[in-house]
C-alpha cells in the first residue's frame, strides 16, 4: 500500500462525518418543527435544553472534529515520510472501522459500554499507528 492509498480511510471519515451533518440538520428541522427548540436558539446554543434526538447528533458531530484530527495527521504524517504499507492500512482502516460502529452505537441505541468499546479500539488503533509511524522514522536515523 502506498501513501496515496491513505487518501481512501481518510475519505472514508470524511465521509461519515458528511453523513453525520446530514443526521444533525434533520434533528434541528425536526426540533423547530415540533417546537422543542426555536430558530434563535442556534444562534448562541443556549435555552431550553436540547431534546436527546437533537443532543447526540450535536455531540458526534463535535466529537467527529476531535480525536480524528489526529487521524488526519498521522495519515498525513505516513504519507509525507514514507511509512506506509499494510500495518498503516490496517491500523488507518481499524480506526475508521471503530468510528463507523461508534457513530452507529451512538446515534442508535446509545448503550454506553459498546460505545466506550468502540471509542477505545480507536485509540488504541490511533496510538498504534502513531507509534508505528514514529518507529519506523526512528529507525532510519
């Protein structure tokens, strides 16, 4: 696999968090047309709370600009120094992997232990990669 290959797990997330904009701009339609919240409440995000059909898009989209942003770089990094191969694809893809069954467990039925499980395998792949990338510069010194 070459480092133009991790434009495609990249693609990926970017993706989902395409699809997950669309869940949240449905939620906020349909809390101003059910009349949980007004237009002006996202002007500044503050009132009545928010309804959970509206706050769990509202927290995945946040979170999906979080963590993956050291997904982003550490593609990014493979890609700009060369270390790139099956481990990097396995691990870039095992974290995109998690963050689809995270979006899906959260968006969903929302059961807190699979999300964490979820959450923690993409850590885990993330740190992963990240260590792997920094061994193999490390090496060539």
């Amino acid at each position: 696999m070459t480092g133009f290959h991790l434009v495609y797990p990249m693609l990926a997330l970017v993706l989902l968090t395409f699809g997950v904009a669309v869940v949240l701009f449905r939620a906020r339609v349909r809390s101003v047309r059910e009349g949980h919240t007004t237009v002006s409440y996202f002007r500044v995000f503050e009132g009545s709370p928010e309804p959970e059909f509206l706050a769990k898009p509202t927290r995945h989209f946040t979170n999906l600009f979080e963590t993956p942003t050291l997904f982003y770089a550490g593609c990014l990094a493979a890609m700009v120094t060369g270390v790139t191969g099956t481990v990097v694809g396995v691990m870039a893809w095992g974290f995109v992997a998690s963050r689809l069954l995270h979006a899906w467990v959260h968006l969903g039925g929302n059961r807190v232990r699979h999300r964490f499980r979820a959450y923690l395998v993409g850590w885990i792949c993330l740190l992963a990669l990240w260590i792997y990338i920094c061994a193999v510069v490390a090496s060539r010194d």
